[in-house]
C-alpha cells in the first residue's frame, strides 16, 4: 500500500497540495470518500492536488513506528519533502489523531522558518488531556475497543477483549512482503499500529505539545454529536471524552494560536467519513480551502 496516496487533484496544480494525515488506523483510505475540495470554477486540471499519508506499517513489516506524536510528525515532513514538496508554503490536516500530528507538523515546520497556510483537524482534541494508562490490561483494552470500530467499517472481524495478540509493537509481525498484501496481512498491522498510536497520545505530557504559538490558521471541525461513552471504561476517561466535547476547543488554548476558529459538523466522531455525513465534510472543508491559494 503506498505510504503517499494521490486521493484528488492536478500533480501540476497552481494551489498548495493539501495532505492529510491518517487517524489511529495508519490509513489514508477514509480520505478517497471526500468530494471534489476545489473550487467549482477551477479547471478541471487545475484542482488541487489532495495527498493521504498512511503509516509507513502498510508498505513494509519492517517499518519501526515512531516513539511520540512529534517522531511521527518529524517523519512524515520527511516523507512530502522527499516525495512531493520540498518547500513550503504547506497544508497540512487530518481526522483525530492526523490532525494532531498534523498540527505537530506546522509546529515544527515553523521553528525551521517555513510558512504552513493552514492546519485543518477533524475533530481532534488536545492530547495533552489524555489519560494516561494506568497499565498495560487498559492501554490493550483501550486498543482493543478502538480497533473494533476501526474494522467494523471494514466488515472485518472484531476482537474480544484480553485478546492481545498483535499489538505490542516488539512483537513479531506477519508478513513483509508488501507485493502480497491482504486484509489478513492488514489486520494485524491495523492492531500494531492502533496500540502504538493510543500511547503516543497517552505519552504527551501537559504543555509540551506545543512548544510555541502555532501562527498557523487553525480550523478544528468539531463533531456535533456524541456517542454512548462504552460502559466499562474508567470515569476518568468517559469524564476526558464528555469535557472534550462540552469544550467548543476540544482542550486547545487559545493562546497558543494566531487563528483558532472552530465549525461544527453533524456527525459522531467514527462516522465522520460515512456515507451519510462525507458530503456535508467535504462542503466545510471546500469552504475553509476556497479562500486559500
């Protein structure tokens, strides 16, 4: 599976290429159900050029995954400059945990001097506010009830808990031939890369994500809906999630941007990139790119 996937868009594009950072599951695949994100009157070999960045996991078992958000965000500049834009201006954005690499990402590409037009996060809470596992029976329970979801829209099979089989990441992978490549070959690396995910998230220590002020425009689409906390979770998560949500921020300081703006999108957070909401996304996202060159 390519790491870079063209999801839209003219490679010649007179417009700043947008890039989309995975969410928990490594995959860019959610992307592909957006509508057209170019202007109505743009040529159609003008529109611009849309990337997904899949977790590197798909493309070769021997991937090492990165250690922390900001190793993961280090990685994938590396990635687009080597592959596609060597310098900026940038665009960067992302569903959930994408948007929190990618807003790591203009943090640093910042601190180098370059210019980021705009980070987008579909919502993406601040993880600094993350619970941290109390140990290893949750951070497997928290992995194992996040990859059900994740695969159910896959039709695959789900999990029970205490199955842990798969998702430390010093355990021994399935397969590293890329050229046969499957949904059973998937799946496990899906699990891998879900549990290594949740702890870089959980790893964040307080004020340490952003560094400085992020002079980046910052849009955070925020999910107007909210799902049934799952019932056997500590309160301390269920409490993160329902402050997460009552915040109209979702736990971002305003003092650490030059422009925050929030847009509310009716959907729950794992139905996003559904059938039944991609279309209204693909309008708000349309809307916050018109104006962007």
């Amino acid at each position: 599976m390519e790491t870079l996937l063209h999801i839209q868009g003219s490679e010649t594009s007179p417009f700043t290429p947008l890039f989309l950072i995975h969410a928990v599951s490594g995959l860019a695949l959610p992307y592909l159900g957006l509508g057209s994100l170019t202007k109505d009157d743009v040529g159609g070999n003008e529109g611009r050029a849309v990337y997904g960045v899949s977790s590197p996991i798909y493309a070769s078992g021997d991937y090492r995954l990165p250690s922390s958000l900001e190793d993961a965000a280090r990685q994938y500049i590396s990635l687009i400059q080597r592959e596609v834009q060597p310098e900026g201006p940038y665009l960067l954005g992302g569903w959930s945990l994408g948007g929190m690499i990618a807003l790591k990402m203009a943090s640093i590409l910042e601190e180098r001097g370059e210019t980021v037009l705009h980070v987008i996060m579909i919502d993406s809470a601040n993880p600094e506010n993350y619970p941290a596992f109390i140990n290893r029976a949750e951070h497997e329970k928290i992995t194992t009830l996040t990859y059900n979801k994740v695969v159910s829209k896959m039709n695959a099979p789900s999990l029970v808990e205490g199955d842990d089989s798969s998702s430390s990441s010093e355990s021994p992978d399935d397969d590293n031939d890329e050229d046969d490549f499957s949904l059973a070959t998937m799946l496990p690396r899906i699990r891998k890369h879900i549990y290594n995910g949740v702890n870089m998230v959980g790893t964040v220590a307080r004020n340490h994500f952003l560094p400085q002020r992020c002079h980046a425009p910052t849009t955070l689409v925020k999910c107007s809906s909210l799902s049934r906390p799952v019932a056997t979770l500590r309160d301390v998560r269920k409490e993160f999630v329902q402050k997460s949500f009552r915040d109209e921020r979702m736990g971002w300081q305003s003092a650490k941007f030059k422009h925050f703006r929030t847009v509310q999108f009716k959907a729950q957070h794992d139905s996003a990139f559904d059938k039944a909401h991609v279309g209204e996304l693909t309008g708000i996202l349309r809307g916050v790119l018109a104006m962007i060159a």
